[in-house]
C-alpha cells in the first residue's frame, strides 16, 4: 500500500532527495555541491541537504559530469589547441496554424536569427536521435483527485521510449520533498515501477525549484560526449501554483537559458482561483503566465486539460512533438563573449500565402563569457614512417 505522509515511511529504496534549503529575499550565486554522503551509503547522483541552524544551507546543485580526456592527437610538443564551442544547436518544431506538425521542410526553407542579425546554418538533420528526458510529477494534495490518471499518462509517455531513449522520473512537492524515484534509464520497468510508487501527501508546493534542479539534471546527462547528439526535455505535471520556492522565478529563467532543453507541461489549473483580484493576480492566472512563459522560452508546449480524458491524447501528441523535430546548428556572427542574452528566431518560407508555417523553438541564449580555456594536450609522436602498421606511442 502507498504510504501516506514522509514522517511514517522512509523514502524509496531508489529515491534520492533534493533540498534546496531554507528560503532566501536575495537572489545567490550559484552554489557548490555539498555532499553529505550517509554511512554505508551507496552514492546517489543527488546529494541529500540536512536541516542546520545558522546561516542557510546552500542550495544543491548537481556535478556535472566530467569533461572526457581529448584523444590523443599527433602534436607538437607545448602545442595549444582550442576546440569550437560556439555552435548553438536549435530544435525546431514546424507547425500550421492548427498546429499541425509539418515534417517536409528543407534545408533551405530555414532562417536563423540572432538580434535580428541572420545566420549561417551550419548542420540540418530530420534524423531521429535518442530522447533524455525528465518526467516531474506534483504529488501535493492539490492533485489527488488526478493523481491515478497522472500515473497512467506517465505511463503512455515512458511506453513510446525506443532503444537509446533515457528517463528520470522525478516526484515533487515542497523544497525539502523533491525526491528522484528513478535516475536516468532506459530501462521501463524500472519507470513503471517509480509511477506506480507515486503517492500524494500534504507541503508547500515548489514548481520552479522542481524545474529548475530536473532541468538541471537533465542538460547535464552526459554533457561534454562528443558523439552525444541526443534532444533533452523536461515533462512536468502539475497544477502550476507555486507556494514557497527557494530559488525565484528571474534565478529558474537564467538557469534555461544556459541549457537546450525543451519544457512540456500539462497543468491542471481549473481547481485553482479563478477570480482574480483589482491589485494582485489570481492563482490561476499566476499559474497559467508560469506555465505559458517556461513553455515559450524553452520551444516547448504547454497544455490546459479540462478533463482527465484528454490526458491519453496530451500524452500521445508530446511523443509525437519529441520525434517530429528538426535540429539545425549555427555558428553565430557576434563572436563577443560577454554573457549577453541574444535573442533566437527561427523563420520558415511559406509554400503559399494560404499555407502559413510557423517555426517553434528557444527564444534565446546566453552568451559565453570570457575567453575560452586554451587546452594543452600530452605530447604525442607519431612512429616513423617506415614502421607502418605499428601502433602509435606516446
């Protein structure tokens, strides 16, 4: 039987917990990890933040994966090289104006630009590439009602991975209650297993904390794998009323905008208040702004149900959005390094005046900052000529 409160049941076997810890007025650099490793424990890709007194814990944050060692290269010794990072990769989502996906687009129907300035396309691909993505559940009592109907929605989602395809499963209800009831995996029975371990209990809702640590988790699965060419997505369920988040709304939209990675959401905003007052905005209409804006910034899509039958088509119509995608990369113009937000669009050619198609992806991005990194490798000397077939030594 599903337990019913945190203070009788002791977390699943596979959870891990996120605390960002107490609440703060002021806007914090982004903090280092703290790892709080327990006796005996196995190490979890989350670390686990005690309660203390004093001074706020830092908020968590997780590693990131190490940057992979450069092959080795036939090199001068003391040479320097500099690997090009500059190229922004863009999924792109081509609708009509029913917002029908079109998925005959060529190349050179394409246009990118950055502050209004155009862009030379790089790369262009129709190609399925494997999916990471995350599927973050609100299991607050706000949603009990829905709660069963929510499991098997994240059911249809998970049942639509194909080979390569990698899931978290994320449940989430106050700062302190953000809990990883499966890490990456494409393994589905493991995910069905962590839907069904679901279960709803009472605390102050944490939507952009939630967010903001899946989204996280998700731009940093397997960053830095050069032959890695995978689409990143965070799935979120919930009613989109956040009530006592650590970090603030302007500190999530920074964060994405350092990360590709595409945000559906499928809020059950109908129970919330809908009247709204003379000064200060309804829940409702609160809810809806976030949901709509973390959509739009991300190239993602958000969906309003009116109805838990319409669930089941939700479900089916983000797997067919995750799949019917294009990707094109640019290598930007403005070559400045001044951690500028540049602003992104994407125009499509109109095969008619009757046909209109609209491209859909990020709104922008963070410029790097600062020079890059110069990278010595080890030296490496190649044999001599004459000993062909022989392996090199370093």
């Amino acid at each position: 039987m599903a337990p019913q409160s945190a203070s009788t049941t002791a977390p699943h076997a596979n959870q891990t917990v996120i605390r960002p810890g107490g609440a703060t007025a002021t806007p914090t650099p982004r903090p280092t990890p703290r790892a709080t490793p327990a006796a005996n424990a196995a190490p979890t890709p989350i670390d686990r933040i005690a309660p203390s007194l004093g001074e706020p814990p830092p908020a968590p944050v997780l590693k990131p994966k190490p940057t992979p060692t450069p092959p080795e290269e036939d090199i001068d010794e003391g040479s320097i090289v500099r690997v090009n990072t500059e190229l922004v990769t863009l999924n792109v989502r081509v609708i009509d104006r029913n917002n029908r996906p079109i998925n005959n687009v060529r190349e050179n129907e394409f246009h990118v630009y950055e502050d209004g300035v155009s862009q030379p396309i790089e790369s262009f691909t129709r190609e399925e590439v494997p999916i990471s993505y995350g599927l973050a559940v609100d299991t607050s009592q706000s949603l009990r009602s829905q709660i069963q109907a929510v499991i098997d929605a994240g059911k249809t989602i998970v049942s639509s991975n194909k080979p390569g395809d990698e899931t978290f499963l994320v449940r989430f209800i106050s700062s302190d209650k953000i809990e990883t009831m499966q890490d990456f995996t494409s393994n589905k029975d493991l995910l069905m297993d962590g839907l069904d371990d679901l279960y709803v209990e009472g605390g102050q809702t944490a939507i952009i904390d939630a967010v903001y640590l899946s989204a996280e988790h998700v731009a940093e699965y397997k960053k830095g794998d050069d032959s890695d060419r995978r689409r990143r997505a965070l799935i979120v369920i919930t009613d989109g009323e956040d009530r006592n988040s650590f970090y603030h709304e302007p500190q999530l939209f920074q964060r994405l905008r350092e990360e590709d990675v595409q945000i559906y959401i499928i809020g059950f905003v109908s129970e919330l208040d809908k009247e709204s007052g003379f000064i200060r905005k309804s829940p409702r209409e609160k809810a809806v702004d976030l949901i709509n804006k973390l959509a739009t910034e991300t190239g993602g899509r958000a969906f309003f149900p009116q109805s838990l039958s319409e669930l089941p088509q939700i479900a089916n119509e983000i797997v067919h959005d995750l799949r019917t995608q294009y990707v094109l990369a640019y290598n930007p113009t403005n070559k400045l390094r001044d951690g500028s937000f540049r602003t992104i669009k994407v125009v499509v050619d109109d095969v008619s005046s009757h046909d209109k198609r609209i491209a859909l992806t990020r709104n922008g991005r963070l410029a790097p900052k600062g020079e890059p990194a110069p990278r010595k490798l080890p030296v490496t000397r190649a044999p001599a000529k004459a000993a062909t077939g022989m392996n090199k030594t370093p």
